[in-house]
C-alpha cells in the first residue's frame, strides 16, 4: 500500500476502480513484497497472478523463470502460451 502526494487521484472515468484501489486513502497495488531484515523490500509478484493448485500458493515469476531456461520455450510464446485459466497453468513448447 502507498500513501502520498505523488499517487494518483483516481482511474479515469471509474469510480468503482477507483473507490477500490483507494480504499481508506491508501493505494492498494495489488504487488506482493517482502521486507528483508536490512530494510529492502523486494517486489515479489502481483497477488492477482498468484496461482492457487492443491492447497499451494505458485509464484507465476519464478513459473516464467523456469519455462524462459527451457531450451524448448520460445521467449515470444510466453504472453500467447502462457495462460492462467483458473487454477490451472498452460504452457506450449516448440522445438
């Protein structure tokens, strides 16, 4: 969540965008982070791209990660490939 003078006052022409994401003049991202012990925070992944499978919680950038070392995944697949119908992830390979 971030609070200031520099986030914006709203979505155009979508007040219930706007009312959503401003909840309590606070703007709510919607990005997963962690705050390591030195005080960096990392921006981990955005919670709507959080894949829920068997009771576990899937992190769609490290997913992307593993399918961009792939020596079969084409990097301009994965926007096309990779779809997140639900809770169920698909990828295309091609050689």
């Amino acid at each position: 969540m971030f609070k200031g003078n520099t986030i914006m006052s709203g979505y155009f022409k979508d007040f219930n965008a706007t009312k959503e994401a401003l909840k309590g003049g606070w703007f709510h991202s919607g990005d997963l982070a962690v705050k390591h012990p030195d005080m960096y925070i990392q921006i981990k992944d955005r919670l709507k791209d959080i894949i829920v499978s068997g009771g576990e919680n899937i992190n769609s950038i490290e997913v992307e990660a593993v399918l961009y070392s792939h020596p079969a995944f084409l990097r301009q697949l994965l926007w096309q490939g990779l779809m997140i119908t639900g809770e169920r992830l698909l990828a295309h390979l091609s050689r």
